[in-house]
C-alpha cells in the first residue's frame, strides 16, 4: 500500500502496478536522454580543436599540392638542359680527345 496525501494506491492491484512501471520506466527514459545528451555535446567539444586542425591544414596541403604541380611542370625543362648539358660535355670530351690523339701523335 502506498498512501499519497488522501489518495491511497494498493501495490496489489495489477493497474497500479502497471502505473508504478510505466512511470519508473519513463523517469529512466528521460535519464537516459539526458545522460546520451551530456555523451554526445562532451564528444562534439572534444572534436572540436581536431575540426580546426584540420582546418588550418587544407590550405598548407593546397599549397603543396601545387608547389608538387609546379615540379611536375618544371620536370620537361630541368631533363632538356640535362640533355643539353650531357651532349654538350661528350662533345667537348671527344673533341679533347682528338685533339690529345693528334698532338701525341705528332709530337711522337
């Protein structure tokens, strides 16, 4: 038995007991909610520092991205002179090598 002010509840009687249930289960519903709420705005705070991370790293790696563009552009260019600059250095050796050829062989 249960007494609240005038009104007095009976724990035996099967409505009752379905009341009390009901309202036990309601008031750990709203618990519940409260305590996934409090779960959830304490996750979002802590990937909040992470979100600006992130932020202030998009334009550095947009920076890298087109510095690596620029490289790649710049890759022709670098490999013609190195071309050039090989055929030019086996010119010039093989024409110091005639030459050397022709004056041992004439001083001989």
């Amino acid at each position: 038995m249960i007494q609240i002010g005038d009104i007095t509840l009976e724990t035996s009687d099967p409505l009752v007991l379905a009341a009390l249930i009901g309202a036990g289960l309601a008031v750990l519903m709203v618990v519940l909610l409260i305590l996934a709420l409090r779960a959830a705005a304490r996750s979002a705070r802590a990937t909040e520092p992470l979100a600006q991370q992130l932020g202030y790293l998009g334009p550095h790696v947009q920076g890298l991205a087109q510095g690596q563009d620029g490289l790649r552009a710049s890759i022709p260019l670098v490999s013609g002179t190195a071309t050039t600059v090989w055929r030019f250095s086996a010119k010039s050796s093989s024409a110091v090598q005639k030459r050397s050829v022709r004056s041992t062989s004439t001083s001989v």
